[in-house]
C-alpha cells in the first residue's frame, strides 16, 4: 500500500488533490456526481466582502489546450457564503475546505479573513492577491512585492488558519514576491493564478470576451505553471500548493517534483467533471508505477541538492 | 447530468451547412429543452446542443456548421464514438401550456421544438409551430413537424419559401380563437382581447428574434437562451445572466428562462 497523505501547515490530507477555486463551485455541483470526501479538500468559489455579479458575458473563450475566463469574482458575499453555503456544505463534505478569499482592498482582506477565522469547517485561507480580471484590485497586490507583502500582514493579524497567499503569473519576478509573502508571515504559496490572454472573433472582429482580457489556464499554462512552482520552491521554505493545467495523477507527480506538497486542479473539472475524482483514483496506481511509496518524499524531489 | 458514451448511428446533411446526427446509448432522463455537452477530440471546451429528440436508447440533435467544432461534427462517420454529458439545463416546463401552446423555432433553435411538440401531443394538446430561416436551402424538418400532425408555418427572410418576412409575421397569420380555421373554440361572451391565437409559446433562436417574439407576444411564454460556457452544469459561473428574479446560469438555472423574469 502507498501513502498518499501530505501535511500543509498541520493539515493533513488524505491525498494531494483539491479542485482548485472556481472550478467547483461551492462543491455542490460536484457532490450530486460523487462522493466529494475522497478529494483531499477543495478550494471554494473566490469570495468577496460584498455579493458581486463579476463581468458581463460573454466570460468564456476557448483556446488551444485551455480556456480563457473572465468571471469577474461572482460570487454571493462572505455574509451568504458563511450563512448558507458552509452549513449546506457541511451535509456533503466531512473535511476541511480551503477558503478563497479575494478583495479589493487591504481592509476588505482582513476583515474576510477575520471573518471566515472563526469557522470551524475551513482549515487553511487561500488569498487570492492574482485575480487579473479585476480592475480595480486584485491585480495589483499580487505583482508587487510590497503590496502582497502587505495584504499577507494585515490577513495573518486577524487568524490563526494558515495563510496561503495566491500568487499570479503576470509578473517578471515571481520567487521576490513569494519571499516577500514568506518574510511577512505567510505559512504557504499557492500557485499560479491564470495568465491574462484574449482572442478576437473573426466575423465580428471584436474582442470574444466582453471584458476583453481574460485569465488562460488548462493544460496550455502547465508548463509556466510548473517552472514558476520551481522557481518558488527554490526562494522559500513554506509549503507550496501548485497548479496550472493539472488533468492527471502524473501532472500531480510532476507538481509535486518541482516542489509543491499539494496540487489544486482547475479547468480539467470543467471539461470532465469527474476529473478530481479519477486523479484521486489513478494516483495509487502511477505511485506505484514509479516505486513511490510516500507521497511526500517526493516534493522537490527533482531539485538536486 | 449523466455521462454517456455514444455511438454515431446516423449523421448526414439535411439542409445546407446543417447535419442531423443521430446517436445510440443510453439516455436516462431527458427533458425538451434540454442540451447535450459533447466532448470533440482535439478541442478543449465542449459544444453544447439541444436535444431535437430522444427515445430509450437515442438521441438525435441538429447542429449548423458555424466554426472549427461543428466543422469537425459533420465528418465524423457511423460508428465513431462521442463522450456526452446528457441532461443539462432546466428544460421547457409543460405543464403550463394550455390546450394551444405556440412553437416558435429560428434557425439553430428549431431543433428543440422537436422534442418538445411530441411531449405536448402525448399531454393531449395540441400546438402550432412557425419555422423561421434565412433562405430555402436552409429549410429542415418541415415535414417532420406536419409528420406529427401539426399545424406548421415556414417562414424564410427572404421569402424564398413559404411566408416572406420574419417568424413574427407568421405569428400575425395565425387563425385567432374562435376562427373557422382554429381549433379553439371561442367561450361564450368572449370579448376581442380573449380572441388569442394560442394559449402559450415556447422560443429558441437568435437573441433578436428572441426579442421580437417578446414583444410581439400576447401571452406568456418560455425562451430558451445560449451563451458561451465552460463547464455546461452550473460550477464555474461562465455564462450568468441577470433576471428579474436575480443571477442565472443559463447552463443550469436555464436554458430556458420565463417570459416575467427576462431582462434585456
Ligand atoms: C444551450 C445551447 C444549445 C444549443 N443548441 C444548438 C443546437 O441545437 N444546434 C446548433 O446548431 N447550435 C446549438 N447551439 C450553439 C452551438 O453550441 C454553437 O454553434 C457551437 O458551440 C459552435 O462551435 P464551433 O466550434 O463550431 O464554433 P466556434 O466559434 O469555433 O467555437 C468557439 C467556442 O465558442 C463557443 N460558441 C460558439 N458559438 C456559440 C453559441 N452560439 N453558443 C454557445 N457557445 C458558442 C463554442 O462552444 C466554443 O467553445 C447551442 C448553444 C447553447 C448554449
Ligand atoms: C472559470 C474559472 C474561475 C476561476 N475563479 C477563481 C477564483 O475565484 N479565485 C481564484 O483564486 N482563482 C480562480 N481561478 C483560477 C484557478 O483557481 C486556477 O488557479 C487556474 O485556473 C489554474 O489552474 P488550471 O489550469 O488547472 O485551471 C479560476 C479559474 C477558472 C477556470
Ligand atoms: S457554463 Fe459553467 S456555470 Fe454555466
């Protein structure tokens, strides 16, 4: 028997595979289709202070091996979320879920956080500081140094969760923005968030997303996503949560190779919805394969002293 | 929603760039107004399609050649299997129909009203439907409708065939209660205003035919909408809409929206 079970700041998993936020919704959709507790958690719907509608439609492009979307953080506000989606949630999924946070401004961070603290059910806060649909915020705490710095100060104030900052990709320097996550007190790095793309219609040369630009993610972004979990690995010592394309037990493999100890999977649940629940099921196998018996020997193992 | 893996049974060109594709496995619990979620090799997002009609074992849908996706559709041969997730979407509620529901189909939204004046007629009731298209090469399933026994109108934008003009024009034609030609009966005392061609309608097309159907209507009705989608069963909030009563998904709170509630 292999083990697959892995630790993010004392949580610990069952298996490696959370459905990345966005991708499952508040795990309601999913839950009618299968039995949600063999995921290793998963990471819900980005939520925000206030309910927001997110961008007009259309929100979906597709593109080679992937998708663009620019959903715009719809979502029904921390007040509902809290209310009535963590109690319905409860009834399905006896685990401890990672809650995505975003906002637009550090106050509106904090006071989420402070929020959500004091629920039982969540055991580790994703922030998202990488939401490139947004324009107000979102982006622009993600690619300074300062500024995730600073949201990651304001968050670890107000909660005793662990913090996983969420990164994203559109930036030069990746690793100086992880670091300054680390030094100002964040227990994890999650990453990446999508990379901001767009295609135009032909016929009606215009723009196919109303919002013009919108975040790639699928299998097209893995190999960003997987260098960029690489370089991470190598700027900071606090668990990274890694993801970018994930459609397999052997993309988990490679994740966690480059240096991540869990593995979000987004877009490949939207094309098949049982995608988390096959990686699940697949992962013993491909461990075995390649004479792996614990999971978490492995992390970074492709980085050579 | 269900998983199925078909099997093509049939898939030819009925009109121009227009292919009816008939597919045999498993179906479960279908609903008209329903879609399918068709997973293609080579192409990352699935193509949703409207149930045109169902049975036990099959399925048939009709799909318009329009880019890259319904392109690779049409080559695919007998006998080529096709991953589907069936089921999708609200569906056409029946249950409000009255005795003389109205069927109004534009183009790539005429296959639905298939499936959905079958299960009318095996209620016991009794529809119209107008067909609206561009031109008469378009044209498809006209005998197939009349084949049911219903009283169908053509209509084609460029009055190549049948009645010249737009599906709102042929709404215009039809017999009002209490007309010879009408099979419903005006009540006693009846004033002008109850003089209504049809009890209720049902619509799928393009957006501005939508619109003109709205407006148009004397009754309530059902629209059945599209918009791009990621997933197709309601988890990423790619295709919201803005109601009356608040922020649908059209792959799940839809497609098929009431008139009341629509916001333009
Ligand atoms: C609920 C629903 C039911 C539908 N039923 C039918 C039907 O019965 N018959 C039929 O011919 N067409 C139907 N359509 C439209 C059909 O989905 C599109 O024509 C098809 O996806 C185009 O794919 P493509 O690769 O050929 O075009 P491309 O333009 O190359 O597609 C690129 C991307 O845009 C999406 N897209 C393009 N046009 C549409 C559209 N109109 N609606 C939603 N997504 C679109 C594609 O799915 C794909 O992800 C329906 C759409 C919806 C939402
Ligand atoms: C439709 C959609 C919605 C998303 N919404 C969010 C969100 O609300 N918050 C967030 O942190 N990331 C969001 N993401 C990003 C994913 O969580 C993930 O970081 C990214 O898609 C890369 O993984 P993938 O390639 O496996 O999809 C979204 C992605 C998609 C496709
Ligand atoms: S397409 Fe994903 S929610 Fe409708």
């Amino acid at each position: 028997m292999v083990n697959t079970k892995v630790a993010l700041s004392g949580l610990v998993l069952d298996n490696p595979v959370i459905p990345a936020s966005g991708t499952f919704g508040y795990g309601h959709e999913f839950a009618e289709l299968y039995d949600i507790n063999i995921l290793g958690s998963f990471s819900f719907k980005g939520t925000t202070r206030e309910p927001r509608f997110g961008n007009e439609p259309p929100r979906i492009a597709e593109t080679a091996s992937g998708m663009l979307n620019a959903v715009g953080l719809q979502n029904p506000g921390i007040d509902r979320v809290i209310g009535e989606e963590l109690p319905k949630l409860r009834k399905v999924f006896h685990k401890p879920v990672v809650a995505n946070i975003s906002g637009f401004s550090v106050d509106e961070y904090a006071q989420c956080c402070e929020r959500i603290d004091k629920e039982e059910q969540v055991g580790l806060i994703e922030v998202n500081i990488s939401c490139p649909n947004v324009h107000r915020g979102g982006m622009s705490f993600g690619t300074s140094p300062e500024s995730a710095a600073q949201v990651t100060k304001a968050v670890k104030a107000v909660t005793k969760k662990p913090v996983y900052m969420k990164l994203s990709p559109n930036v030069t320097d990746i690793a100086a923005i992880a670091k300054a996550c680390e030094e100002a007190g964040a227990d994890g790095i999650s990453l990446i968030n999508t990379l901001m793309g767009m295609r135009i219609d032909l016929k009606k040369r215009a723009p196919v997303i109303k919002n013009v630009t919108g975040g790639l993610s699928g299998p097209a972004v893995f190999p960003v996503a997987l260098r960029m979990v690489w370089q991470v690995y190598e700027a900071v010592k606090i668990p990274i949560i890694g993801m970018g394309g994930v459609t397999t037990a052997e993309d988990v493999i490679e994740m966690m190779l480059a240096g991540a100890t869990a593995v979000e999977v987004g877009a490949a649940n939207l094309v098949d919805p049982f995608a988390s629940k096959k990686i699940v099921e697949e992962l013993p196998y491909v461990m075995e394969r390649l004479h792996i018996e614990n999971l978490t020997d492995i992390i970074g193992g492709a980085h050579n002293g | 929603m269900v998983d199925t893996v078909f099997e093509i049974a049939a898939n030819r060109e009925i009109a121009k760039n227009t292919y009816e594709m008939v597919l045999s496995g498993e179906t479960g619990d279908i609903r008209p107004g329903q879609f399918v979620n068709l997973k293609l090799e080579g192409f990352y997002l699935r193509r949703p399609i409207s149930v045109c009609d169902y049975g036990e074992d099959s399925l048939t849908l009709i799909y318009k050649v329009v880019g890259r996706g319904t392109r690779y559709m049409s080559g695919l041969c007998k006998g080529a299997k096709i991953d589907a997730l069936i089921g999708l979407g609200n569906g056409y509620d029946t249950s409000v129909s009255g005795g003389r529901p109205l069927l109004i189909g534009g183009g790539a939204g005429v296959p639905p009203m298939y499936a959905l004046a079958k299960k009318l007629i095996s209620e016991g009731k009794n529809p119209a439907v107008i067909l609206g298209f561009n031109t008469k090469d378009e044209v498809f399933y006209e005998e197939e409708f009349r084949a049911l026994g219903l009283d169908t109108y053509v209509t084609t934008t460029d009055g190549s065939y049948g009645i010249r003009g737009f599906v709102t024009d042929a709404m215009d034609m039809l017999p009002l209660r209490g007309d010879p030609t009408s099979p419903l009966p005006l009540p006693a005392g009846a004033g002008r205003a109850e003089r209504k061609s049809y009890s209720y309608f049902y619509t799928c097309g393009p957006e501005p035919m939508l619109r003109a159907v709205y407006d148009k209507s004397v009754t309530s009705g059902q629209f059945s909408f599209e918009e791009r989608m990621g997933c197709g069963f309601g988890a990423c909030m790619g295709c919201t809409c803005r109601t009356k009563y608040g922020h649908k998904r059209i792959c799940k709170d839809g497609p098929v929206l009431v008139k009341e509630e629509i916001v333009w």
